[in-house]
C-alpha cells in the first residue's frame, strides 16, 4: 500500500509540475556534490535576508524555491539573488498538499544525488558543531555511514512579553528578539504506520491548543535528505516514503544523531500573517491551526513559563534532550 502512495505522490508532483511558472533558473550552474535548499513562501520579504545569509554561511551552494503569489517584493528580491533558482504560482498552496507537490517535483528534478535540506523561512538548522562545522562536514559523516536521512525537532522561539513589543528589522537575526524556547512540555509518540516519531507540545500546545492539544501543530520533521527521484514527502517535512527514510531514532537503547530547527514564527509580523492565512484559508483543516493563533494573539500573550530557557548553543540542545550528536564525535 506505501508503495502505491509513493507512486501516487510521484505522479501528483509531475502533473502539479504545469503550475510552476519559472521567474528564473540557474540551475545550470549546479555542480554535482552541492548541497541545496528548497523551499516554499509567500510574502516573506523582510526575512529573506538574513534567511539567506544564514544557510549561506552552513554551506548552502544554491536555492531552489517556489513563490506562492507574493505582492511584497519577495519575488523580486529572491530574483536578483545570483545563487536563487526561482518559481512562481498563483496555484492553490492547499490543493498542492501545502507545496509539497511543488517540491516533490523540483528535488526529483533538481535534487537527485545531492543531500537537499526543505525548510520555511523562518526555519533555521541547527545540528551538532554546527557552530564550528559547516554542514558539508555533516553531510559527509552521513555519507560515510551510510545514513539517507537526518531528522530535527522544531523548537519554537519566543521573546519574553508580547511578540509586537519590538518591531523585526529586515536583515536582523530573529532570535536577538525571541531567544526563548520551551525546555520541556514535550509528548512523543511513534508513527507505526509510517515509522517515525511524531511529536507535539512547546509553546503552540500550551497557549493556543491548550483545550485540544490533539489538535497541536506536529514538531518532527526530516528536513535534511540525501535525495533519489524515487523519494517523495507524505506530509510537509513531517515523514517521506520510502518508510525506512523515517526511522530516524535508535530501537536498540542508542541515541541516533539529530538537529533542530529553530522557529522563528514569534515576532512582531506573527499576528498579520494569522490573519492573512485565515483569510486565505489556504493551510491544513481548514486552517484550523490559524484560527487558533487568531483567537490566542487577540489578548496579546506572553508565551514566558516555568519551562522558558534562553538559548545558547546546540550543546545546551542537546543537555536538554532535544537533539543529540549520536556517535560523530
């Protein structure tokens, strides 16, 4: 049955492929061993700067990216950039499974043979030494022992106070405004069907689905892949097929090696993007999940509890629990 949704998923990204208008493709200019990023937005201007400046610095040799309709210059900008490979739609991101179909076709495409990293703008990677390893280093070691897949927990950052308290500067590094993250609050659990772990809590859980915390937002994800045409993402970054792309923990007792991605989802520009996706209804059940941010950002919160803990480096992660360097030493 998995493998016929696999086929049904492949087939879905090669017909979804029409929708994509290119803007610009320099993809041309790939060389075999680089590492690529992919990724989906829709008016995210005033984060692509530092966006790009920081997976430049981990290693990042070239950027593929689909714009969903944007009218605030994110297009324009990304176009201009000499390391961007650039398309566009006014498609339905909903009906697209939440750009996994735009994506799914680009890395079968673009992405076969190269290790491919999938995230949001306001995603950020982090895995063990990556304050003194590039992730060429990373990528390397996986290579070396013949690991396909690398998962990372979304750890969502916030500042302490109200998230407009101060306004986010084009080029500033988010998390001198939201360096917080919830320590623990966390509940896993394993996907049998598909075999990975699906996780939820943090900061989202507890304020905005405290009265349905089934409801939460999931915070696994595999974002980093070495890809094959073959492959294909089910849901988001949240599991792939083949299955075996997803046991990404250790059944024997061990600790396999893992990352984060730090979520910049809480600054000033939170409570319009609520309510423009609400609008737009473009997102999961009925976006639900915006609906809840909606309700939830109206009595201006602070996330700030008894689990906030101020971030540090990857080490601190790891202390805690939530990522671990497995045995790359």
């Amino acid at each position: 049955m998995l493998r016929l949704a696999r086929k049904r998923w492949r087939f879905r990204a090669f017909r979804k492929r029409r929708e994509l208008q290119s803007v610009v493709n320099r993809t041309k200019a790939i060389k075999p061993e680089q590492i690529l990023l992919f990724s989906t937005l829709r008016n995210e201007r005033v984060r692509l700067p530092f966006f790009l400046r920081y997976y430049r610095s981990l290693g990042i040799s070239h950027f593929l990216i689909v714009d969903n309709n944007s009218d605030d210059g994110s297009r324009e900008y990304l176009a201009a950039q000499p390391d961007v490979s650039l398309w566009t739609t006014k498609a339905s991101y909903k009906r697209s499974r939440f750009g996994a179909d735009w994506l799914n076709w680009l890395q079968s495409k673009y992405g076969h043979g190269h290790w491919t990293l999938v995230v949001d703008p306001d995603e950020f990677f982090v895995y063990p030494f990556s304050d003194t390893r590039p992730l060429r280093a990373l990528t390397d070691w996986l290579d070396a022992s013949s690991i396909k897949s690398f998962s990372a927990m979304l750890l969502d950052m916030y500042p302490k106070g109200p998230f407009d308290l101060t306004p986010y500067q084009e080029g500033q590094d988010p998390f001198d405004l939201a360096p917080y993250f919830d320590s623990g609050n966390y509940v896993v659990q394993r996907n049998y069907k598909f075999g990975n772990l699906w996780i939820q809590g943090g900061p989202r859980m507890r304020m905005f689905f405290q009265d349905m915390p089934e409801r939460a937002p999931a915070l696994n994800k595999i974002p980093l892949v070495k890809w094959d045409r073959a492959y294909t993402y089910v849901s988001s970054t949240h599991m792939l097929l083949p299955r075996g792309l997803n046991l990404t923990y250790d059944e024997w007792g061990g600790e396999k090696a893992s990352g984060c991605l730090l979520h910049a989802k809480f600054l000033d520009t939170f409570a319009l993007k609520a309510e423009e996706e609400m609008q737009r209804r473009q997102h999961y059940a009925n976006s639900h999940e915006y609906r809840a941010y909606r309700a939830g950002v109206s009595t201006q919160p602070d996330l700030w509890c008894k689990w906030s803990e101020k971030y540090i480096n990857w080490r601190q992660l790891e202390i805690l629990g939530l990522m671990s360097k497995g045995n790359w030493a």
